[in-house]
C-alpha cells in the first residue's frame, strides 16, 4: 500500500482521513470540531474503536481515581471512566460544539470546561489518572501541555496518550471527516514518537509503554457498517493508533528511560 493508493476522501468519515483533498478542505481544529461535533459519536470510526479495544480492558477498574480528560471532545473516555467508579473528573475541550454534545451525557454533565490543554484551569497536583485520546496533533505547543499536566497530576499519576500513529502520517492518513457536503481534514502537526515521548520525559513522566496497534477484524465490521469493507484490507497494513502510557515521576531528577510494556500495564 503507498500514499498514492490511499487517496480517497470518502475514507475520511471513517475517522482515516487521507491525502489528496484539495486546500480549501483542510480546515483548524477550531472550525473542524465545530462542523464535526454533531456526528462525532455516531461516525462509524474504526480508530477510536481500535483504541478502545486496548485501552478499555487497562482502565476496567478506575474506583477512587481523580480522572482529568484533556481534549475530551464529546466526553467519550470521561463518561466511561466515571461509570467505572472515577470518583471524580474533569473533561477540558476547546471546542463550544463538541462540549455542548459532552454536557448532554448524565455522567459528564458538570464536569467539563472549556479551556485549552496548554493553560489548565485545574489546581495543582489533583489529578492520578489522566486521558489524552487524539488531540495530541491538534497541540501546536505540546511543551506547554505536558508542563500544565505535569503541574497537575499527583506524584504516582497514570496518564494515557493516544492519537493517529506518525507512520499513518507518513502513509497519507489524517484526520478527518466527511459532513452533508464534503469531506474535510483538520489541521495537525506530525511529531515522531521520540519527539513525543522525549516532551513527556523533560516534563517528569516515564514512558512505560508505547504501543503500536493496526486495524483487526473487529474494526472490520466499523469499516463495513461505513459501506467501506473493500479498503479494510489495505488499511490494516497501516501503523494506525499510537498508545503511550506516562507515569508521573515524583521529581524531574527520577526520570528514567522509557521501555516497552508489551501487555500494557493495569491499574
Ligand atoms: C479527535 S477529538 C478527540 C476527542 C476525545 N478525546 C475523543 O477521543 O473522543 C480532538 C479534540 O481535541 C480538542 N482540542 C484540539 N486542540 C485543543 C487544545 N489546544 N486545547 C483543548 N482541546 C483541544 C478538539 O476541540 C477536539 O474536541
């Protein structure tokens, strides 16, 4: 599979937007979230699905954490974490349209803010469980983000990356979707996964995974139910999600190498 096979917007409702839109179909992340918000939830989306295969059966058990959701768009992972037992949380969005459909979820309701991840209106030091589901390309000044989640998460504190994977970049993939009259791609900016975790670690947190996951069968049915099964197979060559779990040293001097965490880590 090459880039040049992968043009085709229409994948784009899929949640694997590709190359090949025009300029005028590129748009911030402001004006995309703000089109994309009233189907984000409903969008047959393959990625967040494949995201949450893994990452669900890690955070099964979250009673007694103090979970913090940045970037958390419609409320996807905080209305998840809160039934596991959060016994409290906080969703930050940027986007009035994607908290507008978060604030209509009983367990979210009251629990978000609008602010941007990189000047956090959160006390310091609260927070032992954090989420950043695919928002991480939209952080133009990730520094900035991980200082403020630095700032405040506890010493001890599991925070959960996902997003695109950078090699799905490389292969012409975006993000994007497709609403009543075209297909759009948001802005993103590409960071190799050494960039990424190489800011985590000059914030205080050790990588203690960063996995890699591809498309399987059970994303297959998302792909069909999108009327787009004839592309599963070379999209599931593609690197597609990147995970990394971060845990929050006590000290700047305790950061140490990250390793590979094959199974992941429970909590
Ligand atoms: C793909 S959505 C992910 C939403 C949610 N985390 C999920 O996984 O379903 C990306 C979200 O990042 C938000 N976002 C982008 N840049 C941001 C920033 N600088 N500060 C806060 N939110 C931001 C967008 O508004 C959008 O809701």
């Amino acid at each position: 599979m090459n880039g040049t096979e992968n043009i085709d917007p229409s994948r784009a409702q899929a949640g694997a937007a590709v190359s090949g839109l025009d300029a005028s179909s590129l748009v911030p992340a402001a004006e995309g979230y703000e089109r994309w918000a009233s189907t984000y939830d409903h969008d047959p989306n393959p990625l967040l699905a494949r995201e949450e295969r893994y990452l669900s059966p890690l955070l099964l058990d979250v009673r007694g954490k103090r979970i913090l959701d940045l970037a958390c768009g419609t409320g996807r992972w905080l209305e998840k974490l809160m039934a596991r037992g959060g016994v409290s949380g906080v969703g930050i969005d940027c986007s009035f349209a994607m908290l507008r459909v978060a604030k209509n979820k009983d367990a979210v309701t009251g629990r978000v803010a609008r602010a941007g991840c990189e000047s956090l209106p959160l006390r310091t030091a609260y927070f032992d469980l954090a989420i950043c589901s695919f928002a991480l390309a939209h952080i133009g000044d990730l520094g900035s983000m991980v200082r403020e989640l630095a700032r405040v998460t506890m010493a001890g504190a599991d925070v959960f990356v996902s997003d695109l994977h950078p090699d799905a970049y490389t292969r012409g993939w975006g993000v994007g979707f497709r609403d009543k009259n075209r297909a759009m791609q948001i802005e993103t900016v590409r960071r190799s996964i050494e960039a990424i975790v190489s800011v985590f670690r000059a914030n205080g947190f050790e990588c203690m995974l960063n996995e890699t996951l591809w498309l399987g069968s059970p994303e297959q049915r998302v792909f069909e139910k999108a009327g787009k099964a004839h592309i599963f197979a070379d999209a599931s060559q593609v690197p597609a999600v990147l995970i990394c779990h971060f845990r929050r040293l006590a000290s700047q001097a305790d950061v140490q190498f990250p390793r590979k965490h094959p199974e992941g880590v429970r909590l």
